[in-house]
C-alpha cells in the first residue's frame, strides 16, 4: 500500500487563546486534545507516519503531552517552524513577532517526507470522513501529468465552521460544476449576524458571502513535489513586502490559489459532511468537549482513544 503522511500545523502561539498553548489544551475525558482525534481518524483512514510541525521552543511539551504517546501509534516526526528560518540574503524585519504562515510551516517538512501528505491545522476537528475520502484520492487517483500539480482539498460548507464566540477566517473557494477548484480567496473575520454572514477581506472591507459556499479549513492533500514549489516561491514573496510590513504572511490557500489560475495545478475539492469544531477562542472550549462527549456516545469513538 501507498505511503502517505499526515503533517499537522502546530506551532501557532495562540494568542486569540489569552497566549496559552490551545493546541494542548484537554478536550477529551481521559486527556486527549484534538490532534488525538485526528490522529485517529487518519490511521484509520490509511495514514501510516506524521509530522508535527511544532516551534523548537514547545518540542519539550509535544513530546510530553502527545508525541510520546502517538509514537506508539503511527511512525512520528517533528519539523520546526521559526520566524528566522529564512532563505540566504533576507532577515527578518524589525518588530516581525510571528512565522511567516502556513507556507513555510509546510515548507519546514521538506527532506522528511517522499510521499503524498495531508495538510490540517492542530487545532481543528475535520471528522473522520474527510479523512476517509482525502485518503482514497490522494492513493488512487492524485498524480502529477505534464507537470500541472495534482492536489485535493477537504470542502467544508462554510456554516459548519463558524464560531459562536467571535469572527474566523477561511479560504472561500469557488468551484467548477466538475468539482475542481477556481479559486480561493482568503477571508477575514466571518460571523454570523441577525442579517446573515459578514466578512472582510484582506484590507478590512466589508465583502458579501453567500450561503452554502465551500470553504478551506487548510486541509490539503498535496504530492511531494509541491514542496518545490514553496521553496521556490518563498524568496520571492519575501522580496515583494513593502519596508515595515511585518504581518503578511506566505499562505497556502494564497500560493495554491496562483497555481491553480496559471494552470500549474488542479485541485479536486472533496466535500464532507462533517461539522468542524475548534478552539480559536477560549469560549469555544466547552463546545468542542460537549462534541466530543456526543461523538463518544453515538459510537464514533471510544472512550479511551488510545490505551
């Protein structure tokens, strides 16, 4: 069977969380936080190694809290991402605080893996069955031709992956009738509201959004060769920062999108049922342990993930 490895985001210092580790926050009766839920749902989908892409300065908890008990599981490794981990000739700018996105977070695994990888964040539920249908593309039919990329993507339906306790960003995709991605923009503090949904775009203008449209919650499955693609293009999105921006960031849903409109890459969206959950706001954790609690009753997990 093929390869394949889950790479999970992790190394956010969670600061719409009051500046704690949210990614280790226990969600689970027994301990178990998100990425466990995850983890699970990917070695039961095919998933056989994965990469926590963490900060240097947090491997000491990772391995406490989680790795130690997932290297009993499934193969593990860790890559690191850091806001000085730049190519030759750039240095990072006076009063830059954080990485530079989740680009080169992906970018840090290269020389690990040579394999077909699935992208998630750490702090997200995806649900097991977009695990399941990521998997089964990504090993039957993802495959390069004539050097356009070949990548898939977990489509949420943008009302399962709102929070009650303040504004999100998303990838907002739009969709060919075939089910391959045109494009996707990146979304700034969506919300509900008594007239419907709100949002902002990039510069902080108001931008309307209909119901039902399919969103990235940065679950990509992508060919190694892609790994390439960021090196190369990181240079160039670091000379392109005008003097004192120090909060643009190298996004996937960014870079992917470019590929997909110069024709360099096809990217079939893979919708799932699932509803997401996450921590993005201290608030939100009660929900996310009462869906958890739910899940275990109704038999989608037990209750002990991992003995």
């Amino acid at each position: 069977m093929q390869d394949t490895t889950l790479v999970i985001m992790a190394a956010g210092i969670g600061s719409r969380f009051g500046g704690g580790i949210k990614q280790l926050e226990p969600v689970g009766s027994h301990g178990e936080i998100i990425m466990d839920y995850s983890i699970y749902d990917a070695v039961r989908a095919g998933f056989n190694k994965v990469i926590f892409i963490i900060r240097k300065d947090l491997e000491d908890d990772f391995r406490r809290i989680i790795g130690r008990r997932i290297e009993q599981v499934i193969h593990t490794e860790y890559a690191f991402q850091e806001l000085t981990d730049l190519p030759a000739g750039f240095t990072v700018p006076e009063g830059r605080k954080k990485p530079w996105g989740t680009g080169q977070a992906v970018l840090s695994i290269k020389g690990l893996v040579n394999e077909p990888f699935l992208v998630i964040n750490a702090d997200d539920y995806y649900g097991r069955e977009g695990f399941r249908r990521l998997h089964d593309y990504m090993v039957g039919q993802m495959k390069d031709r004539d050097g356009v990329y070949d990548m898939c993507m977990g489509g949420f339906l943008l009302e399962n992956t709102l929070s009650e306790n303040g504004g999100v960003s998303r990838g907002v995709c739009s969709v060919t009738d075939d089910g391959y991605l045109k494009t996707v923009v990146e979304t700034y503090d969506i919300r509900k509201t008594a007239d419907g949904l709100a949002a902002k775009d990039e510069a902080g203008a108001p931008v309307a959004l209909p119901s039902g449209c399919p969103v990235s919650m940065n679950m990509w499955g992508l060919p190694v060769t892609f790994l390439d693609e960021l090196e190369a293009g990181f240079p160039a999105f670091l000379a392109s920062l005008r003097d004192g921006d120090v909060k643009s960031e190298y996004l996937l849903p960014t870079i992917i999108d470019r590929l997909v409109n110069a024709g360099k890459a096809r990217v079939k969206v893979i919708g799932t049922p699932d509803k997401w959950f996450g921590v993005t706001y201290r608030e939100d954790k009660q929900t996310v342990v009462d869906s958890i609690r739910a899940l275990v009753a109704a038999g989608v997990y037990p209750e002990r993930l991992f003995k």
